[in-house]
C-alpha cells in the first residue's frame, strides 16, 4: 500500500512537472513573440518608416497590445496612446460597407447575385447591366480603380453620377482589378435600400451593438485630441478628417472610406467575425453570412487572386499574413493610412497593426513590416 502511494504521488508529481514545464514554455514564447514585435515597430520607427504605431495581436482570450512611437510629430510632439484614434482607408470596406450589404442580405432586400441596375437603375448602359454586387464585393466589376479627381468638384451625388458615368476598362466578372469605386456603388445601394445614411446604418445595425464607441464616420472635434493626423497638405495637416480624397470631396462619409476606429474596437469587431456573426447574446450577422464572406469568391484561374466578399484571401494586397497564417484558412485587409488586419477564425486568432505611416507626409511602404508582424504571429501560434 505505502508503495502504491508513493508511485501514485510520483505520478502526480511528474505530471505537474510536465504542466509546469510546459506552462513556462508557453510563457517564453509569448513573451518572445512580444519582445520581437517591439523590436520590429521600435526599428521602424528609428528607420523613419513610420512615427508611431498600435498593435493589437489576440489568440482565444489571450491579448497584448501597445502603443509605440508618436501620435504626431507637428506641430509638436504627441506619444502614441492605445486608444488613439486612427483614419481607417479601406478598412471602411470590410468593417462597414460589406457587412451591410450583408445584412440587408439577411434581411431579403437583396440578394449578392442581383445586379446593380436592379437596385440603382441609372447604372446602365454597355456592359454595366451585367454587373452585380457580388463582383463589386470582389473587385471583379471591371469599373476603375477611382473616380477621376479634375476637373476639381464636390458633394456626394457628384460621386455617384461619376461613378454612373464611368466606362468599363474589363470584362465584369473576369478579371480582378482593386478598385474604390466598386465600394462607393455599394455604399449607396445600402442607403437606397435602407433609407438611411451609410453613417447611420452600420452605427445602428454593427457599431453600436458592439459598443465600439470610438468607431464612426465623422468624429466629433471633441476627441481631436486622440485622432492620429494624416500628411500635410497646403501646408496644413489633415487632421480628424478622412484623409482620401474621394471620400472628403464626397463629405467623409463614403463606403470605401472615411471611417475612423482604434486598435480596441477593430479587435471587438474581429472576436464577432471569429464567433460566427455574434458576441455572446449580440448577433450582428449569421454564420452563413460570415462563412460567404470568408470563403474564396473568385475563381483562382480566372482572377490568380482569392478574394471573400470584401475580404482579402490571397492576392498580392495579402501581405498582414505574413510568411505563416495558413493561406486559405485567413484573411484580412489593409488601409492606405497604415492600419490593417489579419484574422484566423479556427484558431480564434488575428492580428492588428495600426499605423500613421503617412504622417506628415507620404511615406514609403509598409509592406515589409505588415509582412514580418503577421510572420512572427503566426510562428509563435504555431503555424
């Protein structure tokens, strides 16, 4: 019997050795993926390839973020916060206008396969009454990149004739060509369809539910204080207003651009994409949506490109997901401004990198660094 205890107390006392163990190796690697993102940002910022940065990187209910660098460099000197407030480009399209088009999905007011002219009927004419919106979703309309800026104009219907006007450089639905215009169509779909502004359906149907507070069209001069200017214009910063061009002549509120968020409400957004639509009694979409998102859209053959509806897969804007990320079972996006993401739903992990790259002026790119971040993620999850 005393030897049965005593092998029993081994046991035990090996097995907690081996938890012990291995809780430390756990430890070490997470404290190895922190210390090389630090180091990765803090060479940045020294290279002069960006004056500051947040970072946000999440695995279940695990989670490290901070700040680095500067909020601004001009007039004067401000330090990155984690709660600085970032101009977010493009993510506009997979944080507002794509999953608004979802829902109104949802919500049998349309469907992804009708075409545009269903809905907007004065886009018509020579190949534009084949478009529909799953292929301004996936950047296979074949309309252009962005609508031209000169002669110098203003106000949002001045956008949208423009984009009515547009001609067709591609065959729709053949070839993938990334393009704004695509997502200005889209925005007004879902404000035709709703009756309401772009600015205040995703507040009531997306931000508000998930209390991301800090995430809006238009923010109040009142937190000015935590916006992250953009560059230099004229002399003078862009600064607490979005900074592409379209989407300010348009009135900043646009569905390719214009929204502004902070590293902390993009992750909430990210734990709903993660969880199927929902947290925890609040749903904004169905995993039947989420899953149509997510999943490849376009024919690898035809466009050598994967897109989801509005996410990126595989393309060559795919750089967040780094040298690791499993490339069919991922995907994200990126911002003109600096920001972008990269989401692993099987893993409940993502990744997000929020920049002022651009701040005071137009800097080189940060692919390099998106690359190495989502790189070193993924390594220490074990990809």
């Amino acid at each position: 019997m005393f030897m049965l205890k005593k092998i029993i107390v081994s046991f035990f006392c090996g097995f907690l050795l081996i938890v012990n163990n291995h809780a430390e190796q756990n430890n070490s690697l997470s404290a190895a993926l922190t210390k090389n993102i630090d180091l990765v940002i803090q060479n940045n910022i020294k290279g002069k390839k960006i004056p500051g940065a947040v970072v946000w990187i999440e695995k279940e209910n695990l989670s490290y973020s901070q700040s680095y660098g500067k909020r601004c460099v001009t007039p004067s000197p401000k330090v990155m916060q984690k709660n600085t407030i970032f101009d977010a480009a493009s993510l506009t399209k997979i944080m507002a206008t794509a999953p608004s088009i979802m829902i109104l999905a949802e919500k049998e007011r349309l469907s992804i396969n009708d075409p545009i002219v269903k809905h907007l009927p004065k886009f018509k004419g020579h190949q534009k009454n084949k478009i529909t919106i799953k292929q301004l979703l996936t950047h296979t309309s074949g309309l252009p990149p962005v609508l031209p800026l000169k002669p110098k104009w203003k106000g949002y219907q001045h956008a949208i004739n423009l984009c009515y006007s547009a001609s067709i450089n591609k065959v729709p639905g053949r070839y993938f060509r990334y393009s704004d215009v695509n997502f200005i169509l889209l925005g007004e779909i879902i404000q035709k369809l709703s009756g309401v502004s772009l600015k205040s359906f995703v507040e009531k149907e997306i931000f508000d539910p998930l209390e991301m507070k800090d995430t809006c069209f238009l923010p109040s001069k009142s937190n000015l204080y935590r916006i992250a200017p953009t560059t230099k214009e004229k002399g003078k910063l862009v600064h607490g207003i979005v900074h592409d061009p379209t989407a300010r002549a348009m009135g900043g509120i646009a569905g390719h651009a214009g929204l502004f968020t902070t590293a902390s409400d993009l992750a909430k957004y990210c734990r709903m994409i993660i969880n199927n639509g929902s947290i925890g009694d609040i749903k904004v979409l169905s995993k039947n949506s989420i899953d149509i998102m997510t999943k490849i859209q376009t024919s690898m053959v035809s466009h050598k490109v994967g897109r989801g509806l509005g996410w990126d897969i595989d393309s060559q804007y795919s750089s967040p997901r780094g040298e690791g990320f499993p490339k069919y079972e991922s995907f994200g996006h990126t911002g003109w401004t600096g920001g972008s993401v990269w989401i692993h739903p099987k893993s409940k992990s993502f990744v997000i990198l929020m920049t002022n790259r651009n701040h005071p002026f137009e800097r080189r790119s940060i692919k390099p660094l998106r690359m190495e971040i989502g790189t070193l993620t993924a390594k220490s999850f074990g990809f």
